[in-house]
C-alpha cells in the first residue's frame, strides 16, 4: 500500500507546519515519495532541505518566504534551519531587488 502524505511527512520529521501552511503541495510530495526508498528516514534532513530548495528554485512569494522562514527556525535539525537561513536571505534580497 502506498505511503500516505501525512505518514511520509511523519517519517520524514517534518514539521506539521508544513502542511497547515500549505507549504507541503501534492507536486513535492509525488517526487519525493517517488524517489524513497526504506532507510532514507535515517538522513531525513536531505529531504526536508530538498523542499525548502524546491521552493527556492520556484521563486517563492513574500508569503511564502515568510512561511519558509518559520519553517527553518521549526526544523529539527537546527544546523540545517541555519544554514537554510543564509538561501532564504538570499531569496528575500532577490525578491525586493536588492
């Protein structure tokens, strides 16, 4: 049986945040389910960092900057929402001109 979102969203440690944002959408879910394989849970960080780049690469809104911003500052890996920071400032400069 296929894994549902919420169970991989679950084994993946992401936050619930990323959901009740609507920052997790079906189009990042298919490819990052479909490219899971048992045992991908234990470096569950390279996909959580894998959507927050997702995003990037997307040119994210202000909104959805900002919810990437509270989604780094949430991630269990605090070295990961760290360095996170760094892409999203990077990202809010792009988007504001700068």
């Amino acid at each position: 049986m296929p894994m549902t979102k919420s169970e991989f969203l679950t084994l993946m440690q992401f936050p619930p945040e990323w959901e009740a944002l609507g920052m997790y959408p079906d189009e990042l879910f298919d490819i990052q389910v479909g490219g899971y394989e048992p045992g991908h849970e234990q470096a569950a960080e390279h996909d959580r960092n894998g959507a927050f780049h997702w995003w990037l690469r997307r040119g994210p809104t202000k909104g959805q900057l900002d919810a990437l911003y509270r989604l780094a500052a949430l991630d269990p890996d605090p070295l990961l929402g760290q360095d996170l920071l760094q892409y999203l400032d990077k990202a809010r400069a792009a988007a504001e001109g700068r």
